[in-house]
C-alpha cells in the first residue's frame, strides 16, 4: 500500500471509528484457506507490534496473550491452516497469510501502522516451531520468538532475535530433547540469545510455560522497541540487545532446587551453552521455573477467594488475570514431605516479604501492571535456599 494510501486509511478508519475506538475489537479473515483473527484492545491508538500465534486463531479479551497484548500496546493475531497436516509448504503460506491479513486490517481497523509494526512470534508444537521459523524469516521485523515444545530454531539461518524455548523434561515420541544438541547448543555457540528451560514433570504439552515466557517478553519488548516508535512511515528499526548486559542460568544444575544464575560477566561455566537471560528478574523467574520437583508451591486468591490459583500440577497452566486495586493473598502449599523454617515471596528479584510461622501467608497489595511471576524462596531447616516453581500474575490495567 502506497504511503499516502496508508494515511487516507487511517484518517478514514479514525473519522469512522474514533467513537468506537476505546472498545476492543476482533477482525476476520480468511486468506490462502487459512482463518486469521486479529484483536486489537481497546485504547490503543498506535500498535506497538503484532503479537502472532501462528497456529491458533483464538484471540479475543480475557486471555493471557490478550491482555499482555493489552499492555504493551500490541494487536494480537491468530492464525489456523485449514486442514493443517495435509498442507504442504506450511511455513511460507503463513507468510503470505501474515502480510494479506494485516494489509486488509489495516484499511478495515483504521491502523496502517498494522503493515509495518514489528513482529513477536509463540506457540506450541507446530506452533512453536513455525514461530521459530517465522521469527528467523522477519528477522529484522522480530522482537522475539517464543517456541514451547517445538524444534528450537535453526542455528544456520538468522540468529539475531531473542528466544524463549521451552522443552518438557519427559522424553516422548515428538523427540524435542534432541534438538538442545542439535538446535539449541550450536546457535548458543554461534551467539544466538536464547533462554532455554525444562519443563519437569511435562512431556509433549504447554504446561506452565507461560510463567517463564512472558516476562522474558515483556522484557524484550521493553529493551528492543524505542518509547516513541510509530510505524506509519516504515518498519521500526528494533534495538540491538548486548549480551554481556544479560544474565547466564547454568544447564548443569537445573535438575536441583536451586540452579546456579549469575551476571554475564560474573558467569564461570561456560558462557555459550548456558541459558542467556535478558536481564535479573528473567534469571530470578528462570531458576524457579527450572526447580525440580520441590515440596513447596505457590497458592494466590484474591481476599474475596473468587480467583484463586488451581492446586499445582507440573502440566496444568497457573495464572491469574487480576483486577486494577484487588489485592492477593499469597501463601505457601506444602507436600508431606516439605521440611521448612522460612518462606519468602518474590516478584522475579523483588522480595514482596517474609514469613517465618504457619499458615506462611502474604498480602500482596500493590501488584504492577502487566505480567510478573511469584514464587517462593524456602529455606529448609540445614539453612538451605530452594526455590518453588513460579505462577503467573497479570495486572490488569
């Protein structure tokens, strides 16, 4: 679309929905037998970026990727082949779905910025994959992939954009375990910044993902968009991330409590097969999420108990969507065998306070905007220091 056409569009869509436009909206199409839903929320007077699940189409209010979508400013768009596993040359068909869909959205929302915001990629599986696949493809149009249970990337094609991959830690038929020596290890060694966590408890499925993954995101997002960026006129030129500014977890001690995180410089294995972390808080999150097994778990409700975290299970996803102003209740849930003399609640790196006597309860009254991820730090009665798996929080605005 010619520049000027892309700003008729826009004045057009703002002389015709500008009454409308602080509620959300969910566009269609279909494209190349493929259903594209795009949600824009409420708001948002310039898309920030495009969030892109390429291998589910259900968008919408209500959801965590909504509602993170929400807060960053971004449109979120899903994406399902019909007939997906008779189609060939699945990869470059997404393409041309990704670029038809958003230019027919643009002139239908009113936001032809839509044609060049900058793309963040997640999903799981066939889903997972194609966002690496997808990612590397836009490399310079990539904040960051997010691939849950897929084959991790392509350590031969563009490595510059940041990764968040999660594997289960239980071997199965789909053989992805396979793919940290092959995929992962190599594109390490060639530079590529990329986190990498196992799942515990999961095989082939999303699980708790999500805990790990949206902070890393949000962080992404926050270090690789400029503030005033506006992609009326071109695509964004997203910021280079310095390596040396980011935080190592070491792979060798993820199948204990507590594995060793540290700042790049101050790392002592070895730097380039170590998980790369985009920043302290994101390392904090990493180490709980890679916590093996432990006897203590994180509970959450709201004071009037009508949200509540679901008990733990290593498959089951754990968050909460949690209104402006409401505060939680955090607690600490604890197995039979759990021996511990302190329990503390952190937000990534941040202390939220300490408790030394049962039931082990907080009151978590000022919870931030956006997604954060709680866990507890126990000490066990020789003095040692573990770690709880995290759940996810997401603030709403």
């Amino acid at each position: 679309m010619h520049r000027y056409q892309l700003i008729l569009a826009g004045l057009l869509g703002f002389i015709l929905c500008n009454a409308s436009r602080a509620e959300d909206a969910i566009l269609h199409a279909n494209i190349e037998r493929t259903d594209a839903n795009l949600f824009i929320p409420g708001g948002v007077k310039v898309i920030r970026g495009v969030l892109i699940n390429p291998a589910d189409k259900s968008v919408g209010p209500g959801t965590v990727w909504g509602e993170c979508c929400r807060h960053w400013g971004m449109a979120h768009l899903g994406l399902m082949l019909e007939n997906v596993d008779k189609r060939n040359n699945r990869p470059n068909t997404l393409r041309k779905v990704i670029e038809a869909s958003l230019k027919e959205f643009a002139e239908k929302s009113g936001h032809p910025e839509l044609i060049n915001a900058p793309f963040l990629f997640g999903g799981m599986s066939k889903g997972g994959g194609w966002s690496a696949e997808l990612g590397q493809g836009y490399a310079s149009r990539t904040i960051a992939f997010n691939n849950v249970c897929g084959w991790v990337g392509k350590p031969d094609a563009n490595l510059s954009m940041p990764a968040v991959i999660v594997i289960g830690g239980i071997p199965d038929g789909f053989k992805m375990l396979d793919a940290i020596p092959t995929q992962y290890e190599p594109a390490r060694k060639k530079g590529a910044l990329w986190g990498l966590a196992i799942q515990w408890g999961n095989a082939h499925n999303y699980g708790n993902a999500n805990s790990l993954a949206f902070p890393f995101l949000d962080a992404i997002i926050a270090a690789r968009i400029p503030a005033n960026a506006k992609p009326f006129d071109g695509p964004v030129r997203l910021a280079d991330i310095d390596p040396k500014a980011g935080w190592l977890g070491d792979r060798t001690t993820w199948e204990s409590n507590n594995a060793t995180i540290a700042p790049y410089a101050d790392y002592r294995g070895e730097k380039e097969l170590a998980s790369w972390l985009p920043n302290r808080y994101t390392a904090h999150v990493w180490r709980s999420f890679v916590s093996k097994d432990p006897p203590v778990q994180l509970g959450a409700a709201t004071q009037d108990g009508k949200l509540a975290l679901p008990v733990f299970k290593p498959t089951e996803k754990r968050f909460l969507l949690v209104p402006k102003g409401a505060p939680l209740k955090l607690s600490a849930q604890m197995r039979p065998d759990a021996k511990v003399r302190k329990v503390a609640f952190y937000d990534g790196d941040i202390l939220l306070g300490e408790k030394a006597d049962a039931p082990f309860e907080l009151l978590w009254q000022r919870i931030p905007p956006g997604p954060r991820s709680i866990f507890i730090e126990y000490t066990r009665p020789d003095g040692s220091i573990c770690f709880s798996n995290p759940a996810l929080i997401v603030g709403l605005p």
